[in-house]
C-alpha cells in the first residue's frame, strides 16, 4: 500500500543509518521498524491457520469418571495379582519335573 507519511528529522536519520548499515532500501527499513514496534501483532501470516478436527476420546460405557482412582487402584490390583501367579507358577513345575 502507497501512503504519505511525515517522520520527524531525527528519526528519518536514523532509519536512513539503518538503511545502508543493512543495505536495504529505507521502504524497507521503514517497515522492518514498524513491525518491530508494534510487535507480534504486525508478523506477517503465512498461510492459513492450522484447523484442528476434534475427536471424542469418551470411556467405555459403565466407567464412572468419578472413580477414576478406584478403577487404577483394581487394575494395579489385577497386575499385581498376575505377577505373583506368574512369580509361584514356575516353582510348581519345578518340582513336578524334578520328581518325574
């Protein structure tokens, strides 16, 4: 967009200082100053923004999401159960073989 713009004496020196110390065009550095300060409201969007697709992660009918702890605290209980057959079964077989 081509517009007018009336900048103080100082502050035109100093963006055209920053101008040839970058060697940009001072358009150039005119707008590189203004998004600066007005900060990430001016960046530039490229593309468009993501679009998120949401999906229902919903629990198996009958778990009561209030006893979520109760649920954790019987799946550990059946985890630790299932340890311990296994840990005991291989003793069994053990001395069945060795009498064999």
């Amino acid at each position: 967009m081509r517009t007018t713009l009336t900048i103080d004496d100082d502050l035109a020196g100093l963006l055209k200082a920053r101008a040839r110390q970058l060697g940009i065009p001072f358009k150039e550095a005119v707008n590189r100053a203004l998004r600066a300060g007005l900060g990430e409201a001016a960046t530039m969007r490229r593309g468009h923004p993501p679009k998120t697709i949401p999906h229902s992660f919903a629990f198996r009918p009958g778990v009561d999401l209030d006893k979520l702890g109760q649920l954790a605290d019987e799946l550990e209980a059946e985890a630790y159960a299932a340890t311990a057959e296994r840990v005991r079964d291989p003793a069994r077989r053990q001395r069945s073989r060795s009498r064999a």
